[in-house]
C-alpha cells in the first residue's frame, strides 16, 4: 500500500479541535506533506522542538524555544544547521504563548504554517506523537469479520460463502461486539501492534447472506459496536464435509500439542486456530472458547502442557490411567 501520508491542511482539519489549534501564519504552506516516508534518506525526523542542530518536519515551541528566538537575529537562516524552509512543514507554540515577531516573519515568508496550541508543552508532544502513529500507521485491509470476543480483538477469516458474518451475528446475538465486517482496516501503531479500525462507511453494518444489510447498532444497541480494537488473535474457518474425518483429523493436528499457527499481517505475527465447519457444528461455542484458551496462552497457561504433566504424575505413582481417546469410544 502507498506510504501513509497527509498534508498539513489535513493536520489541521483532524486535530485542530483536540489540540486547540490556532493558525496565525502562513496559510500558503497547508498543502506540505507530512509523511514517515524516509525512501530519499534525507528526509529530517517528524515532531520535535526547533533548535539549530537538527531539523524536524514539525517544529514545537514551548517557553523556552520562543525565549531562545525572541530576537529577529536569532532566526537567520545562517544560524541554522540545515535548510530550515526545506526541512520543515509545520510550527507550533504550546501554552497559547505569542509566536517571536521574527517566526511568524519567516513563517509567511517562507510558506511554512505556524500554528499556536492551548495544551502545556509536554501534553501537547505526547498527544501529536500518539495522533500522528495513527494517521502515518502503516495500513492493511483484510478481508474478514473483525470481533470483540471476550474482550480480545479477534478477525474471523475464511473463503467466500463460509458462513463469516453468519458467525458473527450468532455471536453478537451472544453478547459480543461487532468491529467491522467485510473490510476492516488495520495498522501497525506499535513495532508488535495492529489496530483493527473500521472505515467509516460501513460502521455499524454487517452483511448476511439471506438477510441483506443490517445495522447491528439499531437492532442491538450502540454496545454492540465499536471502531477500533487492537487485534489478538485470528480464527480461520476451513469447510469440510461431516464424513471426511481425515482432513478433519488433519486440521485439528496433534490433541496434545501447543497450538503454533499464525499469521502475519504488516510485519506482525498474530495467532491463528482453523475451525472445521461442518453441518452440527456450534461455530460460536467453539469460537468462544477458542478466544478463551488463547487468553489463558497469553497469561502463561497451556491446557496441552497442563494434560501431560497430569498424566505423567499419575503413571508416575503408579494410577491407571485412561487413554483420552479409548475413554471417549468407552
């Protein structure tokens, strides 16, 4: 997918309210564009305060950059390190502060936007550096449902005509909530992390074969849905026929063994469980203790582990022991 990327008129658009964001010059600069994209190599880094050394593409100014620059010399181009009109996009003052006479100068002179915030220096730093790793994330859309379960973030994939949002609405009819369906949209917001968000045209809707469009939020409460959730696990569901015990078999692998399938998604290995469908079986039962046993995995229990050592501490003093699968034909 093309590198995210939005201009600062964009910037200003998505975070002016949150951020208190005043802009009082150099309104021919809104069209820049801020991006992560560093495939030329000479790219400066993205948010930082403005000092001689090093260049940012957006610059910050707290109390003590606008006293720094107070003076008209003290913004010189020479005093500068780097080409400061080429390297930077974006100023912004923190603490309603008044910009230096000299900056705001430069600003329209240059086609630079300057921009003044009512939040503390440090707020403001933390939340333009949380805000833009989610706009400049790196994106992928995968085809699938998108679920809260249990509180885990879980993408229920497989082929067209599986039984996907049939799954999900027996689901939500369960009590969990609906993400996306069809094409939720993730992207990486930490090295390890996926965030599952939903585009805004289909928020709230989930297509049944059968039954059409339907708007889970109406039917079953604003509760239901949600936008975002951070993606914990996948559960691919693969179509067999009751009577075909050996691929069944064949997907379910060895009875004792960890569970190890994933699957990689922007960089980021998620675990994954295949789910035989087949007429009879309660998709939604098995996908919720699916979730179940993934949340015992990731505090540190293993049910398989935790079976084996049983049995090998009761060969141990001497019990009989019963065959799982002779005890089930039993």
């Amino acid at each position: 997918m093309p590198v995210p990327q939005l201009t600062v008129e964009d910037a200003f658009a998505r975070l002016g309210n949150e951020l208190g964001l005043s802009w009082l010059a150099g309104r021919t600069g809104g069209d820049r564009t801020l991006t992560r994209d560093e495939a030329s190599g000479h790219r400066p880094r993205l948010l930082g305060p403005l000092n001689f050394n090093s260049a940012n593409r957006i610059q910050l100014l707290g109390a003590a950059e606008v006293r720094m620059f107070a003076s008209d010399a003290s913004l010189l181009p020479d005093r500068f390190e780097y080409p400061l009109e080429r390297s930077t996009d974006l100023f912004i003052i923190s603490d309603a502060l008044e910009p230096p006479a000299g900056l705001t100068a430069l600003a329209e002179r240059h086609g630079i936007a300057l921009m003044r915030s009512a939040l503390r220096y440090s707020e403001l730093l933390k939340r333009l550096r949380h805000e833009l790793t989610r706009a400049l994330a790196e994106r992928e859309i995968v085809h699938g449902v998108m679920m809260d379960v249990h509180g885990t973030g879980t993408l229920i994939t497989g082929d067209a005509s599986v039984g996907k949002s049939e799954l999900a609405l027996e689901l939500i009819s369960r009590g969990h909530i609906l993400v996306a369906d069809d094409a939720p949209e993730f992207s990486r917001i930490a090295p390890n992390t996926l965030e599952c968000r939903c585009p805004e045209l289909l928020r709230d809707f989930l297509e049944v074969r059968g039954l059409g469009v339907l708007n889970i939020a109406r039917m079953y409460g604003d509760a239901h849905t949600r936008s975002r959730k951070i993606l914990r696990f996948i559960v691919h569901l693969h179509p067999v026929d009751s009577d075909d015990a050996e691929t069944m078999v064949a997907l379910a692998g060895d009875r004792v063994s960890e569970p190890t399938a994933s699957r990689e998604i922007l960089g980021v290995r998620i675990p994954e469980r295949t789910i035989p469908v087949a007429p009879g079986r309660n998709l939604a039962v098995l996908v919720e203790a699916a979730v179940r046993a993934e949340i015992l995995r990731a505090d540190g229990y293993s049910a398989p582990r935790d079976f084996v050592d049983q049995q090998a501490r009761a060969l141990a003093g001497g019990s009989s022991v019963i065959p799982l699968a002779e005890e089930r034909a039993g």
